[in-house]
C-alpha cells in the first residue's frame, strides 16, 4: 500500500520498533493510563504515550481502552478513534491488536469494532482483524 507516496504494509506488523514521522502507533490502553505492559508499555517507552492519559493522540501514539469492561465498553473509543483518524489524514494509523492481549479479548470480538477503518487508507489493521473482517 502506498500512503502520502510512502510505501505502507497492508497489516500492521507483529512488532513495530521504529515510526516514521507521520505515523501513528495505535494500542489498548487502560483509563488510568498506566501503560504497565504489552502494547501500552511499548507506546509509553518509544512512542510518546503519556502517564495518566488513558485515552487520544500523544506523542506517536493513540490509547483505545480496552480494561473497563465488555466490548461494549471498548466500541465507544474504537468510534473516537475513526472519527479522528479520518479528520487527520496527515496521520497514517498502525492499530495494534487492541483488546488482545491483557484485556483478554479474542480478535473475533474485537475486529468487528473497526469495520469502518477498512476503507479508510490512513488506518492499517492487524492481519488476523482483516480476515475477520473480510
């Protein structure tokens, strides 16, 4: 895929150690915005996430949170976040597998959350999302 004449992966990859400057690594947070492990520790460590901020766009990185609840609970965020990625297109969008790790989600609950973000070109979503979405 080819983003801003930047060429782009089709997923988002297993392991992202490095952004260029207009992306944006997008992960499962918790409210608090502790960012104690899995995604969220790596967003606070290389990606600029902030302390205490559970939720948006910080430094290189995005917080969906996924610890509050059900899916349910997660959807309303999944829409903040689509809603933000389309009004800031000079932002390409790496989604984490969200929900996926110690929240404790299934990707088959969790990818319906962002049908939506199939169509759009500034969002890149993980390979096992895509097929349940597909």
């Amino acid at each position: 895929m080819i983003y801003n004449n930047i060429p782009r992966p089709d997923f988002t990859p297993d392991y992202i150690t490095q952004l260029k400057a207009d992306e944006v690594f997008v992960f499962g947070s918790n409210l608090a915005g502790m960012h104690g492990g899995g995604a969220a520790w790596i967003a606070f460590r290389q990606f600029g996430a902030v302390l205490g901020c559970g939720v948006g766009h910080r430094g290189q990185s995005y917080a969906i949170p996924t610890m509050q609840g059900g899916v349910e609970t997660i959807k309303p965020y999944v829409d903040q976040f689509i809603a933000y990625a389309k009004a800031h297109t000079e932002f390409f969008f790496y989604v984490t597998r969200i929900g996926c790790g110690i929240a404790g989600f299934t990707d088959a609950e969790i990818a319906p959350l962002f049908a939506e973000a199939l169509a759009l070109k500034n969002v890149c979503l993980p390979k096992l999302f895509v097929k349940f979405l597909q």
